[in-house]
C-alpha cells in the first residue's frame, strides 16, 4: 500500500489477474450491480507470453486523478511483455492507457530488459510527479534491476525509466514497493522511498530513497536481514515504517527510518504467521498488506489459520500500531471466523476519514473442485476506528479464472476495490 496524509488523496489497491476476453463483460456483485469498466487492454502479440492478460495491478489516487498501473502480456513463468498504465483524471469516469516505455525488447522504444514484473504506483505532491516503480527481469527470469518510471504532467507522458537499483554479483532482485511522504508539515516532505529484496542473498532487505520526484536515488542503509513483501508507510512526523515478513514467511515484522530514509533499524517481530496452504492452486501467500490511516494509525493485514483448529484454512488477520481505542486491544483477530476460507489480503484506508478502512477478501472454497472454482468478494467497511465491524456482504456470483498466468501454471485471479 502507498500512504499520504492528506484529505484529497484515497488509496485503492488491487490485486488482480484479468483475463479478458473480446465481448466479455464481468459484474460484481456487493449491496448493489455495479458494471465493471475495463480500463486497459493487452495489445502486444508476442508468442512467449499470454495475452489478453492484465495482472497484479497497483493503484493510486490524488485528487481527481488516479493511477493504475499492471503487468501488460504476463509469462507463464514469470514477468510480463510489459507495464501499462492506466490514467484517469476525472475520479474514474473515464480512462486512457498506454505502455510504459523503453522497458523490455517489446515497447517502443524498446528498452535493454526481456520482461518486466511488480508495478508500484506513487505519487509526489511537492515535485509533481507520479511515478511507477517496477522489477526488471533478464532472459533467466532473475531480478536484474529495480526501475522507475515519472510522469510530470499528471500521467499523460511517462518518460523512459530511472534505475534505482542494479542487480551486481550474485543478486536477484524482487519484490518492489514505492511510496512518498506527502505530508506538507513533515521533515521529510517530497521524499520518496523503495523497498525490495535480494533473493540472491537469503533475501536481504533493501530501501533506497529520492529527494528530486524519483528521478534519481540513493541506496539506505539496512539491516542484514531475510525479509519479503516489505510495503513502507510515511508517518505524519517523517518517520519510515516498513511492515514486512520474514524470508520463511513465518513472522511479521517491521523496520523503520527516522533519518528520511538514510539508514534503516533493526527487524523487530510483531507476530509470528501460520499459514494454510491454499486449495485451486492459487497463487497466495502471507504476504502483509500495510496502509496508513490520516491520524497516523497504520493497519497491516494477512492471511492466517490461527483461529481455526487444525490451521484448515484462512482468515484475514489484521493488527494495528498502538492507539488507545479498547476494540483494538487484541490488536489481531479474525476476519469472518465462520466462512470457510479466505486468501490475498488486500486493505484500504481513506486518508481523509480515518474511520474508514475497507478490507476486500476472497473466499475460497475447500477442495475447489473445477465445478466449483469460484471465488467471491467480501467486503468489510470499518465505520469507527475503535468500534466493531459490520457483518460483511459477499457478492452473489463467483468469477472463475480463465488463464493460469501465474509462475508453473499457479492461478492468478482478479480483486477488484472499487469507490463509491
């Protein structure tokens, strides 16, 4: 998750596979139909990759404008024909899209990398910029670079990317996040930071950070340590907060900056994670989902069975930073304990209302057998910080995968958040 403070800016997040067909048309389903607007299409016609395919987009939003950018033209085994972004400047009534360029082999201009993966959206209020950051593959399906493309006129250009990071000896790097501290009165206003790791090396923790609207980067100094999925939060005061698993997956943790970004401290544990092992073969993992209220309260989400006896399958679990409200005393609970499996946790926060977080879950049926691979909506809306929940809604119809685009044929699948 990307995080501002400021009451014109709303997150949204997405984790998506969209495998589109010509003439296909989806409808979610939650207290009302609600038609789905496709806002991008594959046009690349490459034979190494799948088509008609749009998958793990990220999103962000400032004032009328909001950012969605995906991997364009995804490979059976990893990465994509390319990034594409889509550009809305009216609050999503209408969209434009194009390629990033000067990337991979494919786009125009071409660039020195055979395929792309993990798009990051961020915006930087002081520069006016917006900017996506990506993972560079080489021909081996190794992390070669971490890469960032700028826009400076609201999304309508984007220029040829900026390397934050490449890979040297041995590296093999992955799993990017970008996010900008867009609080006028902090320290560190305008700064920019990006998280990733090398799996080459145990998958040791990574954070660069820019002071000039991304367009160029300075690697920090961190721990060495084993991490995945770290997502970076700004606080109100300036301080960095990367929520963040450990490299077996198997606990929560975070590290934080309080120098702008310039070194990083010690991974302390927040919990430790058990995991259920999806059933359809999907594509999942206890990966955190972090965001950031406007007080300052950051909320980060993931799968876990400990609430259920024998760990058989999922929930959405979620814990907060510290705040005095007594519902949050537990600080992690179960999201939905009586239905019966949840993956992908993915959370939203609207900065200008701290009272709101939106909490969009999967439900995932046990066994999954094909004719009953369906996957359904939950959505929960929070209405107080320190209050209880609503009871969820569920959408009545299912969306089943059309393509495995995922790494070994693992199913990828689409997660739609949508505004009000």
């Amino acid at each position: 998750m990307k995080v501002a403070h400021t009451s014109r800016m709303r997150r949204f997040s997405l984790a998506l596979a969209l495998a589109a067909m010509a003439a296909l048309t989806l409808t979610l389903i939650a207290s009302a139909n609600v038609a789905v607007t496709i806002i991008a299409t594959d046009p690349f016609t490459n034979s190494t990759s799948q088509h008609k395919t749009i998958v793990e987009p990220d999103t962000y939003s400032f004032g009328n404008t909001i950012v969605a950018a995906a991997q364009w033209g995804r490979f059976n085994d990893g990465g994509a024909s390319d990034i594409g972004v889509s550009v809305s400047s009216n609050n999503g009534t209408s969209w434009t899209s194009q390629a990033l360029p000067g990337i991979t082999v494919y786009t125009a201009p071409p660039g020195p990398y055979a395929r792309v993966s993990d798009p990051s959206v961020a915006f930087d209020a002081r520069h006016n910029v917006w900017m996506v950051s990506s993972l560079a593959l080489n021909a081996s399906v190794s992390g070669a670079a971490v890469i960032n493309s700028r826009s400076t006129n609201g999304g309508a250009t984007w220029f040829n990317p900026v390397t934050i990071h490449a890979a040297g000896s041995g590296e093999d790097l992955d799993k990017n996040w970008t996010v900008c501290d867009n609080t006028p009165t902090s320290p560190w206003y305008g700064s920019c930071y990006t998280e990733w790791d090398d799996f080459g090396h145990g998958n040791r923790f990574h954070m660069a950070y820019s002071r000039d609207g991304g367009a160029t980067w300075t690697v920090s100094r961190t721990p060495n340590v084993g991490v995945i999925g770290g997502q970076p939060v700004t606080l109100p005061n300036g301080n960095v907060v990367v929520p963040i698993d450990n490299a077996s997956e198997t606990a929560l943790g975070y590290s934080n900056s309080t120098n702008g970004g310039v070194s990083f401290g010690q991974a302390f544990t927040i919990t430790s994670i058990s995991s259920f092992n999806d059933p359809g073969n999907i594509r999942s993992g206890p990966l955190p989902s972090a965001e950031i209220s406007g007080d300052g309260k950051i909320y980060v989400v993931w799968e876990d069975c400990r609430f259920r006896s024998g760990c058989y399958t999922n929930d959405l679990v979620y814990t907060t930073s510290a705040h005095p409200d007594r519902c949050d005393e537990q600080h992690r609970r179960p999201l939905h304990p009586g239905r019966r499996g949840r993956s992908h946790d993915v959370g939203s926060v609207d900065q200008g209302r701290r009272d709101v977080l939106l909490l969009p879950e999967r439900q995932l049926h046990r066994g999954d057998v094909p004719a009953r691979r369906r996957l359904h909506l939950v959505l929960e809306r929070r209405i107080d910080v320190g209050s209880c929940h609503d009871a969820p809604r569920a959408d009545d119809d299912g969306l089943a995968p059309e393509h495995d685009a995922g790494p070994d044929g693992r199913r990828l699948h689409l997660d739609v958040v949508r505004r009000k």
